[in-house]
C-alpha cells in the first residue's frame, strides 16, 4: 500500500520538476582529472543514454565511454552474465531488478541515494527502484535508478482521425473501441503494433492498458512487485483480456504482427500505417521528426466516464553493478542526469520523457506542438489519480520471454484465449519465483 | 552410354533450376545491400541509385576491422594446435592401435554427437572458475576441445588406411615413435591435414553460440558471433544490414572459393572412412 | 597361434623370446603411444567431457548460478516433461528433422545421381560448387538472409504476387502454422548441397559395370536408382542422416537468429530453451536437464541410425 502512495506523488513530482526555476547544485565529481573509462551497457534504438554519455563527455572530458549495446531481449539475456563477470558494468540498463539484487549482483545504491541528495527528492522517483529483504519491490534498500520516468499511453495519426471524424481522444473505452470499429470500416489499419519475439510482444502494452481500463491497478501493481500471493489471474483482467482477445479477432492489429519488430512498427505507424499505436514517450522525438504536428497522445481512457485514466509508468531504470570498478562515477553520472540543465533538456528533446531529479530543477523547454507536451500533461492527471502502473513485463527476469510474448503471440495465432493467457502466465510467474 | 537427349536435358534443367534457387538468397542481400541506407527495400530489383557506399558505412558501423583481426586471432590460436594434438593422437590410435584404441576411439566418436547447446551451460561456468571467461581464450580454447572428435575421427580415417609395412621398415631402422610420426606419417599426411584444417578454420570463423556466451564485447567475437549483435544494432536499416551480412560471407567464400577442390575432396576422400 | 607350436626346447625359446620381445614392444609402444593421444585427450575431456559431466551434475540440482545449490532429485526432469513450453521443443526438433534431414538427404541422392548421369564434365563440378556454398558460410548468415526473404516484403512473398498467389504472401517467419517449415526451408537450403557431395562421391565409387550391364539392359533412370544407388549408398546416407539429424536436433543459431523461438513456442528447440533457461531465467538445474534429455535423445537416434547403415559391411 505503500507504493500507492508513492505512486499517488506523481503528479507532485510531475508538478514540480515543470515548475520550479533554475538553481540547482550539483556535487563534486568523484574523480579529477584521471581518465575514466566507464563500462556501460546500453538498450539499441534508444539514443537518450549514448547522448547523454556524450554530452557527459564533453563537460568532462577525462571521462570516457565504452559502450555496448543489444536488443532489449538479448539485453535482458546477457545481463545475469555481465553482472555477475569479471568485468563488471558501471552502467547497466535494467528493466528488472529483483533477482539480481537478492543474488548481490547490484550495487546498493543508498549510500549514493543520502550522499548525492537523491533522497531528498521527490519521493516517488526512488520508490519503484527499491527492493525489499523478502524480494518485494516497492520499499527496501535502493537498486536502480531512472534515467528519466515514462510515460505509455495511445498515439495516434491526427490526419487519419480526422478520416473517421474523431476529433478529440475518447473518454471511455467504449468511445475508444467506436473509433477503432469505425477505423476498421474505413479499411484503416486501427491499431499499429510489434511482436516479434525478438523484440519482445507489444501487445503486452494495450493489454495492460485495458487491465487498467476495467480494474484497479493496485493488484497489477502488486503482482509486478512480487507481493504474497499477488496473481495476474483476476476476474477484471481476464475481462480486459477478453476485449484484447476480440481486437484481435476483428483484425485491428496488423496480420503479421508476430513477425514485426519494434522498430518496425514505430517506423510503419510515421508512415501512416495504423491510426493508433500503444507506445511510450521515449518514442516522442521520432514521431515528431518523422510526423511533425500529425501526432497525438491520450492516455488509454477509463471504463466509466466517472473513473480516471491509467497508465504503465516507470523510471528508465539503470544499474550499477555490485563490482563495478568506477560506481562512484556511475552514480555522479545518474546525478548529474537529473540536474544539470543540458542533460535534462536532452532528456526532454531525446528522451521525450520526465526527467525527474530534483524538486528545484529547471524545467527544460519542449517545442510547441510537440507530442512530448501532450504526454507530460497526461502524465501529470495519471499521477494525480494515482493510477501509475509499472510494466507487466518487468515481474520477473523471464516473464516477458517466456510468459508474456510467447502467450500473445498464440492468442494472435488463434491458439490461446483470455482464460488460457492470464493462466498460462501465471503459471510461469509462480514457476519463477519458486526458483 | 545409352542416356537419351531428352533426359539429359531435362536433368540439365533440373540442375541449373536447382542452382539459381540457391544462389537467389545471395543476389537478393547483394541487390538489396545497394538500396539507400534505411529505406526499406523490395526483395527483388535493382535500385535506381546504387548504394555502394552501404558496404563501407557497414564496415565502419560493424568494426570490421577489429573484428576481422579478433577472427583472425581465434582461428591461429585454435586451428595449428587443434591439427598437431589431433593428428597425434590419430596416429596413435589409428596405426599404432596402442591398447584401449577401441575404447578411446568410441569416447571421441561420442563427442561427435553431442551439441554444443548441451554443454555451454557447463562451459560457461567452467571458465569462469578457470578464469578464462571473456579472455582471448575464452573461445580458442574450448573450440580445440570441441573440434578433437572430428578432427582425431578424421585424421584416424587417414591413419587407419595407411599400410603398417613402411612403418615396420623404419623400425627395422631403429626409427623411435615419434620419429615414424613426425618424419615418415605426418609428410605423407598433408593432404588430410591440410583439409582438416581449412574446415577447422571456416568452423571456427562460422562459431556463434560459444562466441555468444563467453565474449561479452561483441567486437571480440568471432565473424558469425558479431553478426548476431549487428542484427541486433541494424534489425531495421534492412540494405545496411545486408550489406553487413556479405561482408562478413566474404572471406568464407574466399576461402572456399580458393580452396574448393581441397574442401569438396576432402569429403569426397575422408568423411565416410570411419 | 604360437600355442599351436610342438615345443622342442630350441624352439619353444625362440618362440617365448620373440613373445616377450613383442610384448614388451607393444608396452613401450603403448605408453609412448598414450602420450600422442595424451594432448588431444586432455582439451576434449576438459572442454568437453567434463561439462557433460558437469551438465549431469547440474541437472539434480536446482541452483541459480550464484547461491547454494540444492539437490532436488529428478524434479528438473519432471519440470522439464510436464511443462508444455520445455517438452514441446523437443517435439520440435524432430519436426525439424524432417526438414534437415529427411528432405535433404532424398533430394540429394536424386540430385547425386542426376548429377552422375547428365552432367559429369564442367556442369557437374560447378553445381557441386554451387549446392556446396550455403553450408561454408555462417549459419546466423543464412538466417539473416532468410530472414529478410521471408519478411513481409521480401522476395518469396514478390515471387508469390508475381504469379498471382498475393493471398498467399505472409510473414512467414511470424506464422503459427508457417515458422517451423519455414526454418526447416533454411535448414534445407544449408545441408542439401553436403548431402548432395557426400552422396555423389559414394556413387563415384560404385563400380560402374554395375550401371553399365544395367544400362545394357536398358533400365532406366529410377531403376538404376533404386535397384543399384540405394542399396550401395548405405553407408554415405548413414553418415548424411546422422550429420543432418544431429544439426536438426541441435539447432539454435538459426532459429535465434530468426525466430527466438516464436510465435508462442512454434519454433522453440531445445538449445534455444536451455539458453533462455540457464542465462535469462538463472535456471541452472532445469537448463542443464534439459540438456542431458537433448544429448540422450541425440544418440538414442543416432545409435540405430549407424548400425542400420553398416548392418552388411562386416
């Protein structure tokens, strides 16, 4: 229940890092003049980490990157081993955290949470990256830090809405699935989406978002967060399992779904190939670049005009290894990313994200008729509603490539129903976590 | 002969049908490596503009050059040292037969069969607690390892066919072992030798799961290793990805090119002795 | 033999000193002998039968890599044959093995003996060279470009459109019903032309009276092949079908490379699952029995294969 609160402070922290004008203090860096070489491990397709690196670089110009980088799903494959390596990163994409912590492969980062001042801001930016003695996440010990916090929700074509005559986002889902039947008569493709294994099931993102639609997030939340005798299994998410199931069945999504890549589809959609697309902000930029002024966002709208919008929220959480050989610069690095003004108007213009950080920072410009200032907004009524949700993907270390996307990938392939998905993956969680 | 004209046209046909369908996949990356850099290509046809610049843009995104001297590094750690332990102990096994020949040969065939998605798991922390995970050896040594069954299976097939009379001549000479072995078997050996060591060679630059899994740095990998994570870097810039793809084919088409007799004979001479 | 010898003294010396003489060379030989093998031995039970070993062991445990490990018995094993996502890749493999093996050793024996029949000059060593390149380069290459063939817009779905059969295009790769042949099509492509060569060299070496008094009779091309081909190429289709099953059982680069495995667990094998198990999942102890089952169900094939094929050799 704690981290309902936390979560509940979103729009605080939302409010606040928009609000507040310049003045931000930045520690001494922990290292001299020394070269420093810091060993980082990078998410392909993502540039906010390498252009922060290389800004990072030229206002401290002893410190230099090696950088590699892979796929989020060989990335989530190689982390145990380079965690646990002789080389350990200082820097490490980490979309999960729990296992690795109770294994000691993660550096506690409180020590840096009090030195570096992170503590003292807003509290909802620490609490997700916490992990407690027994494994549950929420509270505990500090293992991880965002790089900035997302926000997920619908984008949509605006010229393609105007087709059907949609001419503001839907504030229901049965306003929503109107626009996507109407979508579908006009032979548009309504809703753009990925989910080849090898990127990892993209439907993963409007299944959670219709969870939250039709039910409470606390128990979603919950189950992410590995509490007692959480389940995915629950009479509101096979309900919204259900109205996935028949998007499915009526063609919204495009047919060869299970062999397009994420990449694939946030270049398809730029090029007017789908009307709708689950997606996150960090994809803002892009879809500015490639669609200027043709882009839109909503947050996924709730059952019930009366109840409030939903949406998957999480830090970019970055590790450091518990071996690392520069932590310190790693750490000074996270701060510096939230504090200093260049980073976080890269993080703004690169990132399209929040880049949270400190309650007095200063708030980075974003272009008008930017998408990213329609995703900041609808971050700010999630976090007032308190209907934050981390990503069901990010459970355990292996549900999203062996629970997840294999189980929405045969519910595509007609070979798996709402009862079956919500069962299937269950299962694997409990076989996860009795490991 | 009594094949008739129409036969062999039609198996003529046949032939060169069954050629071009496995060049096809080839000239479909070679045309689709020549579109600009990030569009996305048709799988058949030529672009207007051909990109030849996407060959250099791959290497220079790919590290080829480093990746080429890490291949290169791996295959003359690996193949000499892989070929003289290997051919010694067929020598041993093949014409001395030494007691327990029999047994030690079935031992070796064994590892024949086993795949080596079955033992990486082991391998990997075997390295780690000899300390040669995510080192230069890291790949080399366990290859040599992998490759002794084949490699003593084939050169025993060598060994096994030569007579005993020259080796019984020489001992009358007062010839020791490794005199037999290195001056009179190992000379009358280079042909399968040099076989075995140009499929040791392509093998060890065509590695990917060992080189996966024990070689964090993708750049210190071996060709076919890299190329997973190029995949990975390039999944949607499709020409550049090809571009890429052949890239890394060409020195294994070289090879085979160059020493194709050599590799076609040596299947044609030893793979069936055993 | 010697035992044969009538014993005079003379002779029975001679005989025991020869024995001994022999004997004691045989010994010499033996241990100088083990020191050749010595080498060779000890880099192949160190990287390879000491991880099987190691494979084994790890199997009975449950251990994520980095803790205690724990000696739970058989319930890897048990885990491994209840769970649909872990036993299904083992039905997969053999699904495989119609198209790495079956496939490519039937159409490389008719290719073989086409081959010997229409084509024996130039024509002949060019397509032996031809059929041969798909198995020299990378098998992560040939999924790349396979990959991209199969894709959506890629050349197989054009060639398709082109005859008229758009309604048929698909991503091939991404297909519930169409991954697995679709990886198999590759694997054909990879293994065809070593089939092909290894076949064609055994043909070389039957004696060609036998084509010659068969030709005199006048049989044709498909009695030739099954009355005299067939049967003489026991032993080359042994070695084919043991080659080709083991790749098919084994494979892991392409399928990565390609697939991951999906959609769902359509083209899930074995050494993809142990990789997801042992390395994302830090399942250690169900990876490494899922590995023991692959490399007993490998020679459990194997084994019948090779005494099939070599039944009328003694």
């Amino acid at each position: 229940m704690k981290c309902k609160a936390f979560l509940a402070l979103l729009p605080l922290l939302a409010a606040t890092t928009l609000a507040f004008a310049e003045g931000t203090k930045l520690p001494t860096p922990p290292f001299g003049k020394e070269p420093v070489v810091l060993n980082a491990y990078f998410e392909t397709g993502f540039d906010i980490p390498f252009k922060l690196a290389e800004e990072f670089t030229k206002q401290y110009p002893n410190v230099t990157w090696d950088i590699k980088q892979d796929q989020f799903t060989n990335l989530i494959n190689s982390t145990p081993r380079l965690l646990a390596g002789d080389n350990p990163p200082d820097l490490i994409r980490l979309p999960t955290m729990v296992s690795f912590s109770k294994q000691g492969l993660l550096k506690n980062l409180d020590g840096y949470a009090n030195s570096l001042g992170w503590a003292s801001w807003p509290v909802p930016q620490l609490s997700q990256n916490r992990v407690a003695a027994d494994g549950t996440r929420g509270s505990g010990a500090l293992y991880a830090m965002g790089l900035n916090y997302s926000m997920t929700g619908v984008f949509y074509n605006k010229k393609l809405a105007a087709q059907i005559g949609m001419k503001q986002p839907p504030k229901t889902l049965a306003e929503f699935e109107d626009l996507l039947a109407k979508a579908k008569a006009a032979k548009l493709l309504p809703i753009m989406e990925w989910g080849s294994a090898k990127s990892g099931m993209g439907l993963a993102f409007p299944l959670q978002a219709l969870m939250a639609s039709v039910g409470p997030t606390q128990p979603i939340n919950d189950w992410i967060f590995q509490k007692k005798g959480a389940t995915i299994d629950t009479p509101s998410n096979l309900n919204a399992a259900q109205h996935l199931e028949q998007w499915i069945k009526k063609g919204y999504f495009p047919t060869d779904i299970n062999a397009i890549e994420y990449t694939d589809a946030a270049d398809r959609f730029t090029k007017g190939e789908g009307l709708f697309t689950f997606n996150g902000d960090w994809q803002n930029p892009a879809y500015d670049a490639a669609m200027p002024g043709n882009v839109g966002f909503f947050a996924m709208p709730p059952e019930k005009a009366s109840g409030s919008p939903a949406a998957m929220s999480a830090p970019l959480t970055y590790g450091i290894a518990a071996k690392a050989k520069n932590a310190d610069a790693a750490a000074f690095f996270l701060t510096w990313v939230a504090s200093n003004p260049v980073a976080r108007q890269i993080n703004v213009d690169v990132g399209g994200s929040n880049p949270g950080g400190p309650a007095d920072a200063a708030t980075p410009k974003v272009k008008a008729g930017s998408v990213t200032n329609e995703t900041l907004a609808a971050g700010v009524v999630v976090g007032k509603a308190g209907t934050a949700m981390d990503f069901i993907a990010n459970s355990t270390s292996a549900i999203f490539a062996q629970g997840w996307t294999p189980e929405l990938q045969k519910m595509v392939g007609g070979k798996q129903n709402a009862a079956g998905l919500l069962k299937a993956v269950q299962a694997e969680y409990l076989r996860e976590l009795a490991q | 002969m009594k094949i008739g004209r129409s036969e062999i046209f039609a198996g003529r046909a046949f032939l060169c049908a069954l050629m071009l369908l496995t060049v096809m996949p080839f000239i479909s990356i070679f045309m689709t490596a020549l579109y600009p850099s990030g569009t996305m290509p048709s799988g058949f046809g030529w672009p207007e503009h051909m990109q030849w610049g996407n060959f250099v843009e791959a290497f220079k995104v790919a590290n080829m050059a480093k990746l080429l001297a890490s291949s290169v590094f791996i295959v003359i750690e690996v193949v000499p040292i892989a070929l003289v332990i290997s051919t010694m102990a067929a020598f041993a096994i093949g014409l001395l037969r030494i007691p327990g020949s029999r047994a030690l040969l079935a031992l070796f065939v064994l590892g024949l069969t086993l795949p080596f998605a079955g033992i990486i798991v082991p391998l990997y922390y075997l390295e780690r607690r000899i300390g040669i995970y995510n080192t230069p050896l890291a790949i080399g040594l366990p290859l040599i390892g992998l490759y002794m069954p084949f490699a003593v299976f084939w050169m025993r097939a060598h060994f096994v066919g030569m007579s005993t009379e020259i080796s019984e001549a020489a001992r009358l000479d007062g010839a020791t072992t490794w005199d037999l072995f290195w001056r009179i078997h190992l000379p009358l050996a280079r042909a399968p030798i040099s076989s075995l060591g140009i499929l040791m060679s392509v093998w060890t630059w065509n590695q990917f799961l060992i080189a996966l899994v024990l070689v964090e740095d993708p750049s210190r990998r071996t060709m076919a290793g890299a190329l997973g994570a190029f995949q990975g870097h390039y999944a949607t810039n499709v020409p550049l990805l090809c571009a890429g793809t052949i890239l890394i084919l060409v020195p294994t088409l070289l090879i085979f090119i160059l020493f194709q007799r050599q590799i076609i004979a040596a299947l044609l001479q030893g793979a069936v002795k055993g | 033999m010697t035992s044969m010898t009538i014993n005079t003294g003379a002779r029975a010396a001679a005989a025991a000193s020869r024995r001994t003489s022999h004997k004691r060379r045989v010994r010499r030989e033996g241990f100088v002998g083990w020191l050749f093998v010595l080498p060779a031995f000890l880099m192949y039970a160190t990287f390879e039968l000491l991880p099987l070993l190691m494979s084994i062991q790890y199997s009975f445990l449950r251990w994520d890599g980095i803790g205690p490990m724990t000696w739970v018995g058989l319930k890897n094993y048990a885990t491994v044959l209840e769970v649909p996502s872990l036993f299904g890749t083992i039905i997969n493999a053999f699904k495989l093995v119609v198209f790495f093996s079956f496939v490519p050793v039937a159409l490389g024996l008719i290719v073989a003996s086409v081959m010997r029949r229409v084509a024996a000059g130039r024509l002949g060593s060019l397509s032996r060279t031809v059929l041969f390149l798909p198995q020299i380069i990378p098998l992560v290459a040939a999924g790349i470009i396979w990959g991209w063939l199969l894709a959506m817009p890629g050349l197989f779905n054009q060639v398709l459109r082109l005859v008229g059969l758009g309604g048929a295009a698909r991503a091939w790769l991404g297909d519930f019903d169409w991954a697995l042949p679709a990886v198999g099509i590759i694997g054909i492509w990879v293994l065809l032309g070593f089939c092909t060569v290894l076949l064609e060299t055994g043909m070389s070496k039957i004696d060609p009276s036998l084509y010659e008094s068969a030709r005199i009779d006048g049989s044709g091309w498909l009695r030739e092949f099954f009355s005299i081909t067939v049967p003489l190429l026991r032993q080359e289709i042994g070695v084919c079908l043991t080659v080709t099953v083991i790749a098919a059982l084994s494979a892991f680069d392409i399928v990565y490379v390609t697939t991951a495995g999906g959609p769902g667990y359509a083209t899930a094998v074995p050494g993809i699952q142990i990789y997801i198990l042992a390395f994302t999942e830090q399942r250690i102890g169900t990876a490494s029995a899922l590995a023991v089952l692959l490399m007993a169900l490998v020679i459990i094939v194997i084994l019948p294969i090779q005494r099939l094929s070599r039944e009328d050799r003694v």
